[in-house]
C-alpha cells in the first residue's frame, strides 16, 4: 500500500500524482489539474486522448465539447471522455479536479 498526497500544480496545469503499470501494456495514470479562469484547453481547435478519460471536479466551473455535446460541469461533478474522442474546455472559474487515464488497450494490441 502507498499513500499520495492531493497537492495542485502551481505553474504547469497538469500533474500526475501516480502512474500505474502492470505487466501488460496497460498504464494508468492519476493526477490532478488547477485551470485558471479564462483558460481554454487546447489553447486553439480539439484535442484527443489515447486513454478513456474520467475527470472530477472539486471545485470551479468549465464547458466541456466532446463529441458535438458541451457540458457544464461544477464541484461534485464527473466527466467521462471515451478514448480518441475530440474534446475541448473552456474555463469559467479557477477550477482544481483530479483527472484518471484508463488505457483501454488489450495485452494483443
């Protein structure tokens, strides 16, 4: 067993806390995020993950696109983005969220 501390980046917007690797190809990864308001994530156009995506807000408010859909998402809320979709964000108020990758891929690919 291993105990991580919750800590928010201060000047980079992402931080992996953890990354869990088994003996297949599979990775993991848990971190945490801080988004200024005003922020847009990718800065410019849509960006995809090779990994299903499970974001959960602690605190703030954001607009999600995916898929054609946005959302609005506020503190106790949960986004789940299936892997390769395109996304994007745009921040409305500083928002703190602790962000899982789930690599899909089977041992075979």
């Amino acid at each position: 067993m291993q105990q991580y501390a919750l800590t928010f980046p201060c000047e980079d917007r992402l931080k992996t806390l953890l990354t869990l690797r088994g003996d297949t190809r599979r990775e993991h990864e848990v971190g945490t995020a801080f988004l200024p308001a005003g922020c847009r994530m990718p800065e410019e156009g849509l960006s995809q993950h090779p990994r299903h995506e499970v974001s959960i807000i602690l605190d703030g408010h954001i607009e999600t696109t995916s898929g054609g859909d946005t959302i609005t998402l506020k503190a106790g809320d949960i986004v789940s983005i299936p892997t390769g979709a395109e996304q994007c964000t745009r921040v409305i108020k500083d928002t703190q969220l602790i962000y899982i990758f789930f690599d899909e891929h089977s041992e075979n690919t």
